[in-house]
C-alpha cells in the first residue's frame, strides 16, 4: 500500500498533478493521500494561487482583515483533496508554516509518505538553482521517490 504526499502552492500546476496522480495510480494500492499547502510567513506573497484568483482579490478587498493567506491555502489544499477523495477515503489536508522545500520534505519524512508529487512551473535548471525552485529542492533532498508534474 503506498501513501502519497501531495504539496499544492494553489497553482493550476498543482491540481494537474494530483490529475496526474489519478491516472497514474491504481486505487487498490493507494492507502493515504496528504495533501499539503506551506504558507512562507514574512514573505511578500506568503501563498500564492490560481484558484480563483479574482475571488481571492475580492475577498481580501472587502475585508483586509479577515481573509487570509492560511485561509487561500486551506481552500487550495481542500480543492486538491477534492479531486482524490474517490480514490482512498484517506485523504487528509494540512497546512504548515514555513519555507515550502524543507516542510514538505519534512512532512514527507514525518508521514513516512512513499512518495511526494509535486508541480513544476517549468523553468529551467538553471533559473531553478538560482531561483531556488521547490521542486528542484525537493526533488533533489527528499528522502523518497518524488514526481514532479508539468
């Protein structure tokens, strides 16, 4: 049985990759999905995301205040689980707090996930070591087998 640790930053790259996980998986071997969103603190855009870009804006606008960025990423992560549910009635969501590389692996490690998808942005592996990619980082520090998605 494998369980699965998915990461979401709340890109259409991310959804495609837990599309991705569906058609690659047979349910019968799939035991737990986590579905994972790390919100950087102190950062200039602490969790980004394209689900719904416009209602994000709108929401923020009319309460500054009141909707957050944990709340972007629970809903991300939600969305995410949405799509595996029928796959494994384990699917759980969790957000972290932190630099998404080293928390996904972290939780990753944690879980004893037997596998980490992910979705690349494509650039390229230059522009991703100096950029510092996540998915480069996690993919190349990740004690377990990682799928990265375009």
């Amino acid at each position: 049985m494998t369980h699965v640790l998915i990461a979401t930053d709340g890109s259409e790259q991310s959804l495609k990759a837990a599309r991705y996980l569906r058609s690659l998986l047979d349910p019968v071997s799939l035991e737990r999905v986590s579905v994972l969103a790390v919100v950087r603190p102190l950062a200039a855009v602490p969790f980004a995301s394209d689900f719904g870009e416009e209602e994000h804006a709108a929401r923020q606008a009319e309460d500054p205040g009141g909707y957050s960025f944990h709340r972007a990423a629970q809903e991300a992560v939600e969305l995410v689980a949405e799509e595996l549910k029928d796959m494994t009635p384990n699917v759980d969501t969790l957000i972290r707090g932190g630099a998404p590389a080293d928390q996904i692996i972290r939780v990753a490690d944690e879980l004893e996930a037997d596998l980490i998808v992910i979705g690349g942005r494509g650039k390229g592996a230059v522009r991703a070591i100096v950029l510092g990619s996540v998915a480069y980082q996690v993919l190349h520090h990740a004690t377990c087998p990682v799928l990265v998605t375009r």
